[in-house]
C-alpha cells in the first residue's frame, strides 16, 4: 500500500467523522442516482425536515454536497461521488444482514417534483 501523500491523519478522519451517522448516509444512498429535494428526504427518510437539514449541513460543509435552489424546493447533488467508493467498501466489509435500500422506493406521499409532476390548478 501506498503512503498518503500530503495528507495528515486528520483529513481522512473529518471525512469518517462525518459520515459516521447512518441518517447522513442513507441521505448519501438517496443522492446516488441525482439530485433529490429535501422534501424527497423528509418522506422517504421520514424525519423531520429540521433534522434532515440539520443533516444535510454538515454533509454540505464537509464539501460533499452542494445545494440549488428552484423556486420553493431545495434540492441537493453530491459533488464528491468518491465518497460512494468509501460506503461500498465499509458496506462489503459489514457482517451485518443486508436489508433493500429504502432509497429506491418512491413515497406517493411526497410532494416534491419528480414524485409529484407538478399539475395545473384549475379552479
Ligand atoms: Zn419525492
């Protein structure tokens, strides 16, 4: 194995501490194939929305997510996908029972754009 060059101990412990909580990963396993609103999160995670953003901060401060807004909905992309080659490998080295992502059920109950294309009101 190589040494790591220029990088001291405590860069690669920032990115373990950060991703040492299974609510940020999960918000991880969800951002896998694109960008989700938070109101996505809220429902599929079913957490409040001021705990998912609680959660959605320090991901964003760690620099591994990024956040655009359009109009009322906020939604949320990973810019550092290497941190998946990190969750596959902790995953494959889990001994753990293997359970379905969550992250590929779509919730009818959220309201946010790609679950709920957004219809013209008539009144
Ligand atoms: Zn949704």
């Amino acid at each position: 194995m190589q040494n790591r060059q220029g990088c001291a101990p405590g860069q690669p412990a920032a990115i373990f501490k950060t991703l040492a909580h299974p609510v940020r990963i999960a918000i991880l396993d969800l951002l896998r194939h694109g960008e989700e609103c938070v109101c996505h999160m809220e429902a599929i995670l079913d957490k409040r929305q001021a705990y998912i953003s609680q959660q959605l901060a320090i991901l964003r401060a760690a620099q591994i997510i990024a956040d655009r807004r359009d109009g009322m909905n906020i939604f949320y992309r990973v810019v550092r996908p290497e941190i998946y080659v990190l969750l596959d490998a902790a995953c494959a080295m889990s001994t753990l029972p293997t359970t379905t992502p969550s992250a590929v059920i779509r919730r009818e109950s959220c309201p946010c754009p790609k679950c709920t294309p957004v219809v013209a009101i008539a009144d």
